[in-house]
C-alpha cells in the first residue's frame, strides 16, 4: 500500500528571548544558548529522521 505524505504539521513550543532587543544575553551553564541556525538545524534534523522513520514504516 502506498502511502502519500502532503503535508508535514509540525508544533513547536520555543521559550526564551529571541535577542532581537537592545539587551545582551549572557551565557549560561545550562546550554540554553542556542542560536537560530542551530535551532534550524536540529529542526530539520527531527524532521529528517521523522520522514525516515516514516518510509521505513511503510515500506519503500
């Protein structure tokens, strides 16, 4: 059986200031310090695997 994947909904709660504002963000030891590309990069990371998983499951 084949299965066709159209549309991937995907939510994601994300806590934390974006840095846009004057104020400067001081590093903390707790790893929060995440910058934008690499919060884009873990995110098409999961979607990458998710999509694997996915065709695994179904077979092609």
């Amino acid at each position: 059986m084949a299965v066709t994947i159209k549309e991937l909904n995907i939510t994601a709660n994300v806590s934390g200031s974006s840095g846009t504002g004057p104020e400067k963000q001081v590093a903390t030891g707790g790893g929060g310090g995440l910058s934008k590309l690499d919060k884009e990069v873990i995110i098409r990371e999961a979607v990458r695997r998710a999509m694997e998983e996915i065709s695994y499951k179904f077979g092609r």
